[in-house]
C-alpha cells in the first residue's frame, strides 16, 4: 500500500475513533466522594458490590490486571487503561441496578493520617487485616478465588497505621507543573499511586489488587485528578511511549480491549458516560485546591490564600498558574473570584511521603533512576514549603 493510502487509512480511523468517543451519553452517572454518601447509597453501592462477588466478577477483574499488568503500568497507557477498565467494572455494576457509580476516595484528605479515614472504617470498605483477613466492612471476610482461594488481605506499612501519602499541595504542583502526559503521569504513578498501594498492602500491593474495593475507589480518584487535568486545556493531550517504546497517540490500541485510546480520553462522552461530583471539564473552572481535593470549601480556602502567601519564587517554581503579580488573596486565573485571605496560626508542616520500596519498583519494572529523582523532588517541595513556613489545613 501506498504511503499515502496507509495515512488516509489512519486518518480515517483515527476520525471515527474521535466520532465516537464524542457522541452522547443516555446515561450519565455521577462519580461521588465515597465519604459524602449516606448509608442508603452506599448500601446500594455495596448490594451490587456483593452480587458481582457472587457472579464471579471480582477474579474476572483480578485476572485482566495481572495479565495485562506490565502493559498498562510504568508506561503511558496507564491513565487511559484504568480509565476504560473503571468504567468497564462500573457497566457490568449497572447491570445490577442502572444508576451504580464507582465512588472515589478522597485520599489527598486523609493524606496525612490515612489509617484514621472513616473510609477505613465498618461503615464502608473496612480497616487493617494486620497482614491477615479484613473482618469488617463491605468485603469483611471475604473469599477471593484469585489466583487462588484466599481471604482478602490487608496489611498497613506501620503497623496499626500507615505512612503519609502524597498531599494535595504537591499534587496541586504537579498538575500545574506538567503540560504532557509522560511527565504527568510519572509523577501521579510513581507518587500518589504507589504511596497508596503500599500503604494498604495485602492484595493492594499484588498483581491483583483489585480484589479489593480500595482499587477501584483509588483509581476513581486518580482518574477524577486526570479529569481535572484534562479540563485545564489538556483534552486531548496524549504522547509518551508504550512498554515497548512505541510512540503512544490517540489512535494507538488500548490493551486488551484493542480500542482506540481516544475513545477512552473524554469523560461524559461515548463510553465515558460518567462524571466526578464537585470537578468537572469546564475549562474555564478556577485552579484551586477545591478543585484537587473537597474536604471543605473553607479549607481549601485556607490553602489556596496559604499558597498565594508564598514567596514569588517559590510560587514560580512550583506553583507556575498561581505566579503572577496578582495579590496574594486573590484568583490570578481569570478575576471573577476573589480567595479571602486568610491570617492563621492553625495548620500543621508537610510530612515527608512514604517512599516507593525497592520490591514494588521492580515488580512494576520502573527505572529506579526517575523514582529516585520524583522522590527526591517530593522531599525538596516539603523542604522548601515548610521553610516558607506553610501551614497545611489537611
């Protein structure tokens, strides 16, 4: 064939894959913060949770993961993977009742103190196993039947509690920082992902991690970050390279289900029929910690007038959407809102995050270079930030 047949022959492709992944929804479910539900809708969540159990949906999911484990992790398939295989689990959930939603979990949060987020308590997914069985929860003991019959285990990385997790403010930089997916996506994937896996242990930190609910919760949530993201004029923004060094692009295959990646890349659209309560793409919307994360809007007030106090040069380098000439106190983006300033004593330092272990980095097959490097930047941003002496509200 012809150069310029193979081109058109892309080309058309590549057009009906957008087609598609543009074209409407039916049905648009909302993605909520798992905390803000009340116990009827999340006894509706947990009522589908238990008959996919039952119908042998969780070893399917489990058994996806591990095979396609190197292929969707440590490469830049890994946002729009997990975005299609989340909203795969969550189709096969309407099939129990129409209107199920994969939650997230607010996890920047309960950054700070994770082991004490009511998300770990009895009222939804349950707490530590201590390296055994999870008593309590949605899955209390529970059987998983892959890759073999076992209980579902959890095992938190201190003991009776866990090591901080990467906070909203560094996130907040990174999403700021970053204009192309492999940097984006590195610095999601080798921070919050992995603090969060390692933090819980057990299955979370196996090949089929997704035997428990705190997978499926925790992807929602880094999906909703891309969300964000995407909305910050990033749409469409898709390179990077494949496990095998082949340049990604919007016509390139998703693996395992062999579909465009464009048609996983808009949310509310084609597939994507789902959005995130309290985000959105409106790519007009404000850059603010309540964009990153939701506690309380006062709260993220309270960062954003903490963050506009900062010097300018620590603004510049790391927070570059919020280094203007602006007065601290107000929104730099577009001038339509004011952020109060805020004079407080209250707050606490940034903790250091816990490190990616040597164990999850080569299972994953990363270079141990850049987790060195992203790690050592993290610490230099808690370094910096408390040297300017930023009070966190989180």
């Amino acid at each position: 064939m012809k150069l310029g047949g193979i081109l058109g022959c892309f080309a058309a492709c590549l057009f009906l894959g957008l087609t598609e992944a543009q074209s409407g929804c039916s049905n648009v479910v909302v993605r909520r913060d798992i905390a803000s539900l009340s116990p009827q809708e999340w006894g509706r969540v947990a009522n589908v949770l238990q008959r996919m159990k039952q119908d042998g949906w969780f070893e399917y999911y489990a058994n996806i993961h591990n095979r396609e484990f190197s292929n969707i992790h440590g490469n830049d398939n890994f946002f729009p993977w997990h975005r299609r295989f989340l909203r795969d689990f969550e189709e096969v959930g309407q099939r129990y009742d129409r209107d199920f939603a994969v939650p997230y979990w607010d996890e920047l949060r309960d950054s700070h103190n994770p082991a004490s987020s009511v998300v770990l308590s009895s009222r939804f997914i349950g707490g530590n196993g201590f390296g055994s069985c999870v008593k309590d929860g949605v899955q209390g003991s529970w059987t998983m039947g892959f890759p073999n019959n076992h209980c579902l285990a959890r095992s938190f990385d201190r003991g009776s509690q866990m090591q901080p997790w990467y906070g909203p403010e560094y996130i907040f930089s990174v999403m700021q920082r970053y204009n192309d997916m492999h940097n984006f996506r590195e610095h999601i994937e080798y921070s919050l992902h992995g603090s969060v896996h390692l933090g819980m242990g057990g299955d979370m930190s196996t090949f089929w991690s997704t035997n428990d609910f705190a997978f499926w919760l925790h992807h929602a949530n880094l999906d909703r970050l891309w969300d964000q993201w995407q909305s910050w004029g990033h749409g469409n923004t898709m390179d990077g390279r494949d496990r095998n060094g082949t340049a990604l692009s919007l016509g390139s295959s998703l693996p395992h289900y062999g579909e465009p990646i464009s048609t996983a890349m808009y949310v509310g659209s084609g597939r994507m029929c789902f959005q995130y309560a309290g985000g959105g793409t409106n790519k007009h919307i404000l850059r603010t910690m309540s964009r990153v994360t939701q506690p309380l809007l006062s709260t993220a007030g309270e960062a954003d007038a903490g963050l506009h106090a900062l010097p300018e040069a620590l603004r510049r380098k790391w927070f570059p959407l919020l280094a203007s000439n602006v007065p601290a106190g107000s929104a730099p983006m577009n001038g339509t809102r004011s952020i109060q300033s805020v004079s407080r004593v209250s707050g606490k330092p940034l903790p250091y995050p816990g490190p990616l272990t040597d164990m999850w980095v080569a299972m994953h097959g990363f270079d141990r270079a850049i987790v060195s490097r992203i790690m050592a930047e993290s610490r230099q941003f808690v370094d910096e930030l408390n040297m300017a002496k930023y009070l966190s509200p989180y």
